[in-house]
C-alpha cells in the first residue's frame, strides 16, 4: 500500500471482494455472526466498499425480477435480514415497493426501446419468464401496468387474428383470418396459462366475444391510446405507427390514418408527436 487513498482504494476493493467471495465460497454469508442469548445472530456490519457493492447487487437483481427468496440464497443474506438491507439498498422502500419502482421503470425503458411484446420483455430479466411479465403488468401495484397490457394483447390479437406470421417470395406477408380464443392467443403471448389472461380480458377489455362481435378498432383509444404515448417518438410517421401496433389493418387510406391519431391522441400525429416525445414516464 503506498499511504495514497485514491491508488489504493482498487486494490482494497479487489482485496475486499476476494475475501468476500472466499467466505462465501466456505458455506459463510456476508454478515458478522455473533453469539447471543438466544443463539446466532447475524448482523450488518461491513465496510462501506463491500455494503455499496451489496447495494448494487441487490438492486441489480431486483431489476430482474428476482424475488426474496431467490435474493437471499444469491447474496448470502439472511431472510431474517433481508428486509433491512433492502431497505437501506433503495432508499427505505420495502421488496414490494421497490420491485414496482424498479421493474416498473426498467420496463418503460425497454418499451421506449421499440421492446413491448410479452415475450420480448421477459428475455430481457434474467429472474422473470413471460408468465411473470404478465403478472407483473397485470396484478401487481405498477398503476401504469394495465394500460401497458392493454395495448399488447390487443396488438398481439390483431397478429394473431390475421396470421400473418410468413413472407411470402415476394416479401409481403400472407394472412388468413383466424378465430381468437384465450387458449389460442395466450399460447402466442408465450403464457404457459390461459385462465388468467382470459380473466384479465374478461375484466380490463370486456372479453373476447365483445371484442369480436364489436370489432378490436372500436377500441382503438381504450386498448391503444397508452402505449401509442410510449411509442410515438420513434415513428417517423402516422402510418409507421399504426404499423407496429399492428392497427394498419384496420386504418389503411389517408382519412382513415387521421381518424386513428384523433382515437389515439385527439390530436394529429405531428402534435402528438411533439407532445409526447418530451414525456418521460417513471414509477416514483
């Protein structure tokens, strides 16, 4: 050590983290273990190197959706002792609180990122399947969740109604109308389940045969509207949009696009644009 904090504060990192991992390696946690009264007692003692790297871990597996018990067996935390470090790791907020802030945001960054099918949300948490995302959107405490799921399924169900899932030698994509059921469109959501996410319909959409007898366009605004916020600011234009909710089937001439920008935002695309594109969406 050469007496200089600033040279030598990597090498007491790197010694920090040997050691660390060392202990853990021998079947020890990350914690002082004393003798008390009633036994063991694990307590929260370290250096405020290997605490801030705790913190960030443990942060960083929130963001992938990990739950309790799977931080404490990756950590070496306690369950006793979880709940205090979390709360000190994000800023007083309980393991609830903070997976709702945290995978909340984590998942308006994605879908700022053109990332907004179920599937491809959940390749993107490394402690979350495509079950998990859905439930996640729908049931937990995310109040932005709903409307997010809304403008999925209904997207997905225009996918999947219409087929059109192959190029043909041409480039263009064939499709052929198919009917829409929970089982079917749950399967091409990449659920594992179908009762919930008929339930979900049932519930935020007003069901399938609604949908179907009514047609999913009617709905345009209702399904749509939020997630064409999240979106809009990457779309060149009105038709490109419409094109990646899937909505280009149902508004294809001139007028038609114009009627889906005043359904979507009450407004033309250029003002919606403009509007939206300086919003930032975040779970405080």
């Amino acid at each position: 050590m050469s007496g200089n904090f600033e040279k030598d504060k990597f090498k007491i990192i790197s010694l920090e983290d040997y050691w660390i991992d060392k202990f853990k390696s021998e079947g020890n946690d990350l914690y002082n273990v004393g003798l008390a009264r009633s036994g063991k007692l694990s307590t929260y003692r370290r250096s405020s190197y290997g605490r801030r790297d705790l913190h960030e871990k443990i942060i960083d597996l929130i963001s992938h959706g990990f739950k309790g018990p799977e931080i404490s067996r990756l950590t070496g935390i306690p369950k006793g002792s979880l709940t205090e470090v979390i709360r000190e790791a994000c800023n007083g907020k309980r393991l609830k609180e903070a997976r709702v802030e945290i995978i909340g945001n984590t998942i308006l960054d994605l879908i700022s990122e053109d990332i907004f099918t179920i599937s491809s949300l959940a390749q993107n948490f490394r402690g979350m399947s495509s079950n998990d995302v859905f439930n996640f959107l729908a049931y937990s405490e995310f109040e932005l969740g709903p409307d997010i799921l809304k403008g999925m399924i209904a997207s997905a169900y225009i996918a999947y109604r219409f087929n059109f899932d192959h190029l043909t030698s041409v480039g263009l994509y064939e499709w052929s109308l198919r009917d829409v059921t929970a089982e079917g469109l749950a399967e091409y959501l990449g659920l594992d389940y179908f009762q919930r996410l008929s339930d979900f319909v049932n519930a935020e959409m007003g069901g399938f045969r609604n949908i179907k007898n009514r047609g999913i366009q009617k709905y345009t605004r209702e399904f749509f509207s939020f997630l064409a916020k999240l979106i809009i600011g990457d779309r060149k234009d009105a038709d490109k949009l419409l094109e990646k909710l899937h909505l280009d089937f149902y508004y294809s001439s001139d007028k038609e696009v114009s009627k889906a920008m005043l359904e979507l935002f009450n407004m033309s695309f250029e003002r919606a644009k403009l509007q939206y594109s300086r919003v930032i969406f975040r779970v405080k």
